[in-house]
C-alpha cells in the first residue's frame, strides 16, 4: 500500500515586480542603493523558510527539488540543485535535482517530490523559484514563448503567450456569449483577494470594474496581432514577478521525527499529471489536459469536484481562470464559468473560493514558484493561517491546478486536512 503524503510546512517570500513598492527601478527611491534579490537569494530564502516552518533541521531532508522553468535566460543560472546545496551545510550532500515543465514546473517537482515520499523518503525539500525583471518585456516575452511550440507558434505576435490566450478569449466569447464585464469581475476578484495578502505582487495596487472592463491608456490592448488585439488588455494578465516558495513534505515517519505525531495534520491525496502535444490545443474552448489531470486526481483521491472547498487554479489570463473552473468540475460544462461569475461563487465568501490570495493575476507569477506557492497558500487555508483572505467554515479539502504552456502540461493535486 502507498505511503500517506503529508505537508509538514511551507513558506513564500514576497512575489514582486513592477508596481510593488518593494521592487527596485529607475524611479525607486533606493535605485542605485540596492538591488532587487537574486534568483539564488529567492532558492534559499524559501527554502529555508519553509524549514523553519516545519521545524525542521536541514540534515533531517533525504530528498530536494527545485522548480524553476528559465533561469540560464533570465539570470545566467541553471544547476539549481547546487544552488539549493548552498543555501545551508546541512542540505550538503542531499540528493537534489531541478524538475522543469514551463508554467507547471513548480507542480512538477511537487509530484515528484511525493512520489520520493511513496518511495521511502521521510523528509522531502520542495522550492520553486523564478526571476522575470532582468530583460525588458518583449525579450522576457520571447523567453517565456519558449514554453509553447516555437517554431510554430512564436511568430502569432512578439507577446506570444497573450495572444495565445487572446485567441481562446476570442472562441470562449463566441462560443459562450462572455461579455466583457464579465471577465473584469473575475480581476477585480483577485486584486481583492491580493490587497489583502501581505506577499502578493500587487498588493497596493486597486482595481476597479470599470478599469477592468475597457480598454484605455493605462489599460491598453497592447497587442500587435490587429485579429486578436481586442482580446487582451492587461488587466486580463498575470503579473512578470520574482519570488520563491517552498514546502515540506512528510511521511507519517517524517512527522514524528519533527515531533509532529499528533495534532491536525493536511495530507496530499493525490496528485495527478496530464501532458498533451507541445502544437495543441485543437479546442480552444476547453482545457482537456487539465481536465484529464483532475479526473485522475479525483479518481485517487475519492472525491469529486463538488467536494473541494476551496481552491487554486493557474490564472495565467482571465479567461485560463474560467476554463479551468470548467474542466474541473466546478462549473455546469463548457459555458458555465459565467454562472459562477454572476453569482460570485468563486469569492473567499463564496460556495468555491478560487485563487484566495489573489492568483497569478495579483499574487503573481514568478514561474517556477507558482506550482509550489498554490500547495503553500492551500495547506495555509486548511490550517486556518491566511489571516485576511482565509476562507470562512474551517475547510477539509482543497485543490489546486497548475498549468505549463497553453494546457499542455496539467498537474491537479487534492489536500485533506485530517
């Protein structure tokens, strides 16, 4: 029989970039005094906050991970695992190895850290990390493409992956009648939730209905692609944002080493992985791979959608938010995200709170972090410990969908508080 999968601790450092008013540039009052962190600053940080949230000793970890989709690009730096090594003398020798999978990289080397503790393993180190604010925004744009199939699809506009997701805002609205003030509901859901979240990328920045529903100067359609430009604003985004966040995993073992037998303990129930080809997807309109991930996670878990409480879902756009809910199984089908919408179900007060601390759109989307930051927040809400943003009724079970490349990559993974 399986081992039981727990999470024993978690931490994020804050998720930061343009418009955070910790972020350094040009304009910052400390610009030319300090510097903003590095990636390895990011890898370490978490690393060893999460350590010290799960009180544990860096000598008691057997196995480490470290989820990261760009870094020889954007910071001249791969061999992730070393970096990990030289974030304390007791992670030194521990076996350690960078797990990448675009956008889903951080949920990747979750799942394999599971898989470490099903193999035998009792104290498992999981970071994820990226940085995004060395290069400009069309050269940082043309490195992330490279999570799509390049040769093919790179050319749809120097911003690929927003016109990638411009063309399924186009066939969802066509399909599904989605208007715009729709869609700006769901932003303006998540910046809330954000202002809220101490470490959340735009946490001081506000956002009304009406700035999410038009397009204007300071909300442009910025795209080059005159087809698809009315399809993305960037409002409809998530953020270009720096950041790092680590679990730990735990056998039932692993817990009483940490003097953790007893008490309330949050336990990973499955984690399931979907991949489709790189060229896809054939219908815009649904997120397939992700819905195959979720079958299979709740075929592991012995529940089903109306079951989760709360949830994390990978919000690269707007409209990524709305397909997921739907190939989850939170929605009525195709089409029925726009129910959730009208009756603000997926508010932190609502029947499936969605994306609490304010998802990728305003808690941010350092890439390689965002897998393991989803684990961290929900094993946070199942034990109460979101302060602001927690959601009310004391929730069991929580769920979260991470996503590389436009639903090529697919990783669901279900958590019980127990």
């Amino acid at each position: 029989m399986s081992r039981k999968v727990y999470v024993a601790g978690a931490a994020h450092t804050p998720f930061i970039g343009k418009f955070h008013p910790d972020f350094i540039w040009k304009k910052h009052p400390d610009f030319g005094k300090r510097e903003n962190p590095t990636l390895e600053d990011y890898v370490h940080r978490a690393a060893l906050g999460a350590l010290e949230d799960a009180g544990a000793d860096p000598n008691q970890v057997d196995k480490a991970y470290v989820g990261n989709f760009v870094g020889e690009l954007f910071s001249n730096q791969g061999h992730l695992g070393a970096v990990l090594a030289a974030a304390h003398p007791g992670l030194q020798g521990v076996p350690t190895m960078r797990v990448e999978g675009a956008c889903a990289s951080g949920a990747l080397a979750v799942s394999a850290g599971v898989d470490a503790i099903r193999a035998g393993a009792d104290l498992v180190l999981v970071v994820g990390a990226e940085v995004q604010t060395t290069e400009n925004a069309k050269v940082g744009a043309d490195y992330l493409a490279r999570a799509a199939h390049y040769r093919t699809q790179r050319a749809i506009d120097p911003f690929t992956f927003p016109a990638l997701f411009a063309r399924r805002m186009r066939a969802y609205s066509e399909a599904f009648g989605l208007e715009p003030a729709e869609l700006a509901k769901v932003v303006v859901n998540a910046y809330g939730n954000a202002n809220k979240n101490p470490n959340a990328h735009m946490r001081t920045v506000r956002m009304s209905l009406e700035n999410a529903s038009e397009a204007s100067d300071k909300n442009p359609c910025f795209l080059s692609n005159e087809e698809l430009q009315p399809f993305m604003k960037v409002s409809d985004c998530s953020q270009v944002s720096d950041g790092g966040s680590a679990i730990v995993l735990a056998s039932k073992e692993g817990l009483e080493k940490l003097g953790r037998g007893g008490g309330q303990t949050v336990e990973v129930i499955a984690c399931a992985q979907a991949t489709g080809p790189i060229t896809g997807p054939e219908d815009l309109t649904r997120m397939e791979i992700t819905k195959l991930a979720a079958d299979r996670a709740y075929a592991q878990a012995g529940v089903g959608p109306k079951d989760v409480q709360v949830a994390e879902v990978h919000d690269c756009f707007a409209v990524a938010q709305l397909l997921a809910v739907e190939a989850l199984g939170f929605a009525d089908g195709p089409g029925g995200a726009r129910k959730l919408i009208a009756e603000d179900a997926m508010a932190i007060g609502g029947r499936i709170p969605v994306n609490t601390g304010g998802g990728l759109m305003a808690f941010g989307h350092p890439v390689g972090a965002t897998g393991v930051k989803q684990i961290g927040e929900l094993y946070r809400q199942l034990l109460g410990k979101c302060g602001d943003y927690q959601v009310p009724g004391e929730p069991t079970l929580a769920l979260a969908q991470n996503m590389g490349g436009d639903d090529r990559t697919a990783v669901v993974t279900v958590l019980r508080r127990g």
